[in-house]
C-alpha cells in the first residue's frame, strides 16, 4: 500500500510547537512564558533542562523549511507564542514578535508549505499566571483578544487553524498533578481551568470564524483508546471512567453533549463554575477534530486511588514493548480512537495531527538509523488506513515531530523527530524515518 490508498485529498504533513523548538525565549521583547519559568526552576524539569534555546528555530527556520520542502513535507502543523506576541497576555503588542511570524508564514508560502496554525500549545504568558491563568475566568477575555490578534494578522494566508492543543495535558499535568507547568496542585486548581479551557476552545473556534468565515477550524486531543485490564465489572467500570476523563471531557462539551458527569461523578464541582449560558457557549462546530494517538492505557480498579478508583498497568508490567516515554507501542489503539470518535453523530472530520514514537536514537558517522520509528509509522499508518476504509472520517496523518525538540518535563532525553538535532551543534540530520516519510509521500515507498 501507498500513498494513494489514502487518496488525493488527505492531508500530510509534519508538527511542532513553539516553545519545544523556537528557543530565543528573551529575544525581541518576548514575555516570559509559564514554561520559561517552570523550567527555570530547579528540579522541574529532568537534568534541569529548559527551553531557552531549544533548536533555535527562532533564528535557524529557513534552514528548517528548506530542509523541509527537500523532504517533501506538503503541511506545516506550528503554534503562536502567545508572549511572544503580547509580553503581557494582553493589551501590548510585541511588534517585533508580529513580524517574525509574518517572516515564518510567508517563507513557509513561499517554499510551497502551507501553514496549520495552532493558537495555544501550553505556553501562557507568564504575567496571565500571576493573576490565575486559566483558573481566573477572565482568560476567555484574554484569550478571545489573543485569537482575534492572530486572526487578524495572519488569516490572510493562515486558512487552517487549531485552537488549543490537549486540553487535558496542560490542564491535568499542570493544575492537578503538578508536574508541568505552572505547577499547581490539587482539584481547586484543576475544575475551574477545566472548564474555562473548554470555553475557550469553543470562543476561539467563534472568534476565528467571525473573522475569517472560509477558514478550516479545529482543536485537537491527546486521546488513548483505554482497556480493562481484566474483564471483572470493576475493572470495565474503571476503564470506562478514564476513557471519560482522558478522551471525552472536552470533546463532548465541544459537540454540544455537555460534561460526561455521569460517569465522572467526582467533576459535578465544576457546575459550580458555570455560569448562565455557559453549556450553550462549550459547543462549536469545528470542521476537523485534531486526534493525537500514540499509545493505549490498559487499566484496573483501585480503591485506594483518590477520585477515579482507577489505576495505569504499565507496559513493562504486561511485557509489552515500548518506546522510551514509556507508551506501550500498540497500532491498533489509533485505528480504535478513529473509530470510538467517528461514532459521534456530529463528528467533524478527524485529523491526526499528532502520532510518532520517541526511541534511543544515536548519530554515527553523519547518519541516524532509527529503524523502531520507521516501523511505528509504517504500523500506525495501516491501522489509520484500515479505519478510514472501514468509514472513519479520517482525513489527515501529521507526524510529530519535524525535529527532535524539548520535550517538556522530559527535557531533551526523548527523541521524536524525523530529523536529528546535535544540541551541541544545533546540526540538523534526517534520519532514516525522514527518508523514508520523503520517499512515501513521493510514492516510492509502501507501508
């Protein structure tokens, strides 16, 4: 199978995020980020890694464009940095960092790559946090002028954009857990941010359209098809409250389906953040449904775990294979999700706009052999391939990522990229996954 089984009109292409490989996190009037400070401090991040200048990308994007029209990369997923462009998150506008993203997006143009655009990938202005960031219910203010800015600026060329990028990531890992940034704690923190991240989503998507009607909108989730770890009761209740928490709790509100409260009693206190219109104004009609897959979650009951009774089984426990985050590798689990969010009456169209594999690569001799992530592709993408002859409404496969980057809490240990970064050198090396991407969106390689 190649390229054409997925036909003329799907979308391919490759993504990225602003603060995982733009680097110059002080450069041309730049705020400061949640992640500028979370990384700045000490034990956040593994090795005390930060993303001041990450691939340098601020400074080295034609390179990276040519390098990826040579690849014959047809569609470029990148976010805005919401500092970058207002230092205070609001009112100031960073001129200098306005013309940098004109300078990107026309460049990107001009090589024949067309710009997919997503407004927030987890770097609120640090000045926002300060005053609450998405706890303070003031954020849908904050962020509708954010989006209308960007709109305004670059929706002449930009006609496909993302609002946020996994809700639930920057929601669950940075107000509930801690362990990303701006490292709150604890369902005080977590509820409101919840559901003013789900209003924003659906006040982007409003705000974006007011301004540019033509313009192909949608937001994306991280999303993992979820089993029980044995087929007891508790074990299938269990599953069925974390498949509600991780793949269901923006998208529902989105399609005009509410909070999945029924099955996740513990979040009925968010009723107490909502205010009068509020279920009508989650709801927007998005063109495309960004899905982001790389792994499935096998789970159990456990008394003893606070709100969801519900526990992980590692892969490592159920000797499976893995990569080096610690996700099982499991194809079939896209193909699950696929299907799972196509069963939605409603459904827009699904895009992947996220799916790879981070493994232990190693530069040799000017060459990266990464044969694990060349498989990954290959076995993902037959089982997108499968969904979408089955009737899923896929239309879209972006792998991430471009380039090895800063991956969050993580640092820089885990390697996603097609292309290989040298963080001493900042040289760039396409790897033998790259290759081959090149050579199967050319048609000369099969899955």
């Amino acid at each position: 199978m190649n390229k054409n089984a997925f036909g003329e009109d799907f979308n391919w292409g490759v993504s990225t995020a602003a603060y995982q490989i733009e680097g110059a996190h002080e450069a041309e009037g730049k705020g400061a980020s949640i992640w500028d400070v979370f990384s700045g401090t000490k034990g956040k991040v593994k090795l005390n890694h930060n993303g001041n200048l990450a691939c340098d990308f601020f400074n080295r994007y034609p390179d990276d464009l040519q390098l990826m029209q040579i690849m014959h990369i047809p569609n470029f997923r990148f976010s805005l940095s919401w500092s970058r462009l207002l230092p205070d998150g609001y009112g100031r506008l960073n001129k200098a960092g306005l013309d940098y993203y004109n300078r990107l997006i026309d460049h990107c143009l001009e090589l024949g790559i067309t710009p997919w655009v997503t407004l927030y990938h987890w770097d609120l202005p640090h000045a926002l946090e300060m005053q609450g960031g998405w706890t303070n219910r003031l954020v849908l203010e904050w962020f509708q002028e954010y989006a209308a800015l960007c709109v305004s600026q670059f929706g002449d060329r930009v006609k496909h954009w993302m609002v946020l990028n996994e809700p639930m990531v920057f929601t669950g890992a940075g107000y509930f857990l801690g362990v990303h940034a701006p490292g709150r704690r604890g369902f005080g923190s977590f509820v409101p941010a919840v559901h003013h991240a789900a209003l924003c989503q659906a006040i982007g998507g409003r705000t974006i359209r007011s301004l540019q009607p033509e313009t192909t909108i949608g937001t994306t989730f991280s999303c993992s098809y979820i089993e029980p770890f044995r087929p007891h009761e508790k074990d299938v209740r269990a599953a069925r409250r974390v498949d509600a928490l991780l793949n269901r709790l923006f998208l529902e509100p989105a399609l005009g389906l509410g909070y999945p409260l029924d099955d996740l009693k513990f979040m009925r206190r968010i009723e107490k953040y909502m205010q009068p219109g509020d279920e009508e104004m989650l709801a927007f009609d998005f063109d495309f449904i960004g899905v982001q897959n790389y792994t499935r979650e096998v789970v159990k009951y456990s008394f003893w775990t606070p709100f969801l009774q519900a526990s992980l089984v590692p892969p490592r426990k159920r000797n499976v294979p893995y990569t080096l985050m610690n996700w099982e590798v499991y194809p079939e689990s896209i193909y699950h999700i696929l299907q799972q969010f196509s069963r939605y009456p409603n459904i827009p169209k699904l895009i992947v706009t996220e799916n790879g594999a981070a493994f232990p690569d190693q530069l040799l001799n000017g060459q990266v052999h990464d044969p694990q992530r060349v498989s990954f592709l290959q076995q993902y993408l037959q089982q997108v391939l499968r969904a979408k002859e089955e009737g899923a409404k896929v239309a879209g496969y972006f792998v991430w990522s471009f380039v090895d980057n800063f991956e969050w809490a993580e640092g820089y240990d885990p390697r996603f990229g097609l292309v290989h970064v040298d963080y001493e050198t900042l040289q760039r090396t396409i790897k033998s996954s790259g290759y081959w991407y090149r050579d199967f969106l050319q048609g000369k390689a099969t899955l």
